[in-house]
C-alpha cells in the first residue's frame, strides 16, 4: 500500500500544479474575454485539482491516524473523481484517436500550422518559427493527450483505491 500511497502522492501533486495552471489561465482567458462556453469548461476541468486536493487530505490522514478526514473529502473524491474520470477517458480517447488517425489530422493542423508560421515569421521575435516541423504535431499532441489522460484516470483509481482501504482499515481498527 506504500506505493500506491507514493505513486497517487506524486500523480496528485503533479495533476494540482499542471491542471491547475491550465485550468487558471483558460479561467482567466474566459473572464477576459466573457466567453461562457470556456468558463463552463474551466469549471469543470477544475474538478481534478480539486480531487487533487481532496486526495492529498487523504493520504495526510493515512500517514497520521490521528488526523482525521472531514466528512465533506470522501465526497469531493468519489464525486469531483468521476468528473475527472471523465475528462482522462476524454483524454486518452482523444489521443488514441490522434495516434490513430495521424495523417487525416496532421493535414489539416498542417494548414492551420503554415498560416500560424507565416504570421510569425512577419514577427522578429518569433523568427525561430521559420524551422517549425510540422510533420510530428499530431503525433505529439497525441501522445501528451495520451499520458496526461493515463495520469488523471491513474490517479483517481488509486486515490478511489486508497479511500476504500482507508475506511476498511478504520473499520476493523487495525493501525
């Protein structure tokens, strides 16, 4: 149990800090802006930090028995969890799908990707933009979609994991 307390410490710090940056700037890109539509989506991205949050409390109280879970984070890890559930599988079947279907995608981030570079190049500070490779991005974003939705899904089963141990072991008493 000391490694899946470990791994689900780790994953639960890296998910706080990375998608709690995106979720930051898409909620301060939609103030901004005042598009609801992204609004929405960063409040409901931000269900894994918060699960990332309730998580940490958890495995606090795992390391100390005598601190005590409130009775509001079992909660937020079994309900935000299956928010976040559902953005991972998102995720990975988004980079599956780009893994899969590379080339039909490749071509059309290939048009959208030379307009991009041509206005840049107009830029002198964006002249590194002129040696873009615009072969692999699809590829890439396929395999980021890919680990980051494996980390969030990873994640929230074994803090799931960790809860029910958690409450079998405060269950039967043992220390």
């Amino acid at each position: 149990m000391k490694t899946a307390l470990k791994t689900a410490s780790i994953l639960s710090w890296f998910n706080i800090i990375f998608w709690g940056l995106i979720d930051s700037l898409l909620l301060l890109s939609g103030l901004i802006s005042f598009n609801m539509p992204i609004l929405a989506v960063a409040v409901l991205l931000s269900a894994v930090p918060l699960n990332c949050y309730a998580s940490l409390k958890l495995h606090a109280s795992i390391r100390i028995p005598n601190l005590l879970l409130s009775h509001q984070t079992p909660v937020g890890i079994r309900f935000v969890g299956f928010i976040a559930l559902f953005f991972g599988t998102g995720w990975i079947s988004e980079g599956i799908m780009l893994l899969k279907n590379g080339t039909e995608t490749q071509e059309a981030l290939n048009e959208q990707i030379a307009q991009i570079s041509k206005t840049m190049q107009q830029l002198p500070q964006f002249s590194s933009f002129k040696h873009l490779n615009e072969s692999n991005i699809a590829h890439a974003f396929g395999i980021m979609s890919l680990v980051l939705g494996v980390f969030v899904v990873v994640n929230v089963v074994l803090n799931l994991r960790l809860l029910r141990w958690y409450y079998l072991v405060r269950k039967s008493g043992v220390s």
